[in-house]
C-alpha cells in the first residue's frame, strides 16, 4: 500500500502573487523532466474554500513505501532547478503554518 506526504501551508499576503507563476514553473518542470520524478505516484495540490484557516494548500504526494519518498526527494530536492523553486517556494509561506505529515492508507 502505498504512502501519502501530505505538506499544508498558507502564503503570506504579499507573496501571493508570486505563488501562480512558481507553481506553473514547478508544475512545466515536472512535465519536462519525468524521469526526475520517476516514483512519483501522484502529486496533488487543493486549496481550501471554507473552513479552518482561509486559504490553505493542501499538497499530496503518492509514494510507494517511506523508503522510496526518502529516495526519490533526495534525488528530485538535489536537483539545482527544484533547489532553487523550493527555496523560493519557501519564501513564499507563512512559517507557522506549514506542517508535513506522512499517512498510510488502513483499509
């Protein structure tokens, strides 16, 4: 059964007209570069409408085991190009809002 990173977070008010344009430049790079996220069994991205705290992301990312997303972000993340959109990307959230967690399927 596979295995789920599930990363939420909230931009800061004046960074959000920056997250549009990394998040195409993130999502033009994944097309480009399959074999870079070659493991990936999925990678969704949900914004919130109502509820909780306004305007948070939700991103999921599918993988097979714990072992392979160790694996496979070692090698997407030492990419230059997915540094670099990262870093920014980070530049561009709320600190306290951000939070990983790993979740398995139980059924």
């Amino acid at each position: 059964m596979s295995i789920l990173l599930v990363e939420t977070y909230v931009l800061k008010v004046e960074k959000q007209a920056a997250f549009e344009p990394l998040l195409n430049e993130f999502v033009d790079y994944k097309k480009s570069h399959p074999g870079l996220f070659d493991g990936v069994l999925s990678w969704k991205l949900y914004k919130q409408k109502y509820g909780s705290v306004g305007g948070m992301y939700i991103e999921v990312w599918e993988y097979d085991s714990l072992a392979q997303m160790d694996l496979i972000n070692k090698r997407i993340f030492e990419d230059d190009v997915m540094k670099r959109i990262n870093l920014e990307f980070h530049q561009l959230v709320e600190p306290a809002t951000f939070s990983a967690c790993v979740w398995n399927s139980v059924v």
